[in-house]
C-alpha cells in the first residue's frame, strides 16, 4: 500500500506541487493501481511469450526511389526567391 508520504516524495522528484486533496486522490488511486499490479502479479505468465503490443504492428513502407521531378522550373518560380537553380533561403547558421 502507498501512503501520503510516498506521494510526496514522488511528487517532489517529479517537480509536482499537489494540494492536500490531490495527494489524497492520488494516494487512494496508486493505490489502486498497485493493487491492481499485486492481482496481475498472481496470474500464471510462464508460457506467455514477452511483447511490447498486444497486436502485431509493422511499419508499412515503400521503396525510397529518388527522380527528378518533371517540371523543376514550375517549382522554383514559385518560391519567393531562387539564385540559378536552387532555391534561395535567409542564412541560419553564423559563420563563426
């Protein structure tokens, strides 16, 4: 069980400033939460395969084929300024 003391500390490391009544709604919900842990921790997990989702997920990605786009010139006459064949953009880095 976790009481108000706990959520003090905790609160303090995680640079939180709780009223009185927050630090006991949290103490009664961690404490919740914890016993709810105690409840899972009972369950027979042996044959369960470790994972990190309960679904599968894969990331769903093409192929990165550089081409040249067809109408380069429509591009750079659209920007609001271009020098030759690139576009011009303010300087960010200093040269120090």
């Amino acid at each position: 069980m976790i009481d108000r003391e706990q959520v003090r500390k905790v609160a303090h490391l995680a640079r939180l400033e709780l009223t009185p009544e927050e630090e006991e709604k949290f103490t009664t919900q961690l404490g919740s939460i914890l016993d709810y842990f105690e409840q899972l921790s009972e369950l027979d997990v042996s044959n369960v395969p470790p994972t990190t989702r309960a679904i599968d997920v894969s990331n769903v990605t093409r192929p990165d084929n550089l081409q040249p786009y067809p109408n380069r010139e429509a591009i750079l006459q659209s920007s609001p300024q271009q020098e030759g064949e690139f576009f011009k953009v303010p300087k960010i880095l200093n040269e120090e």
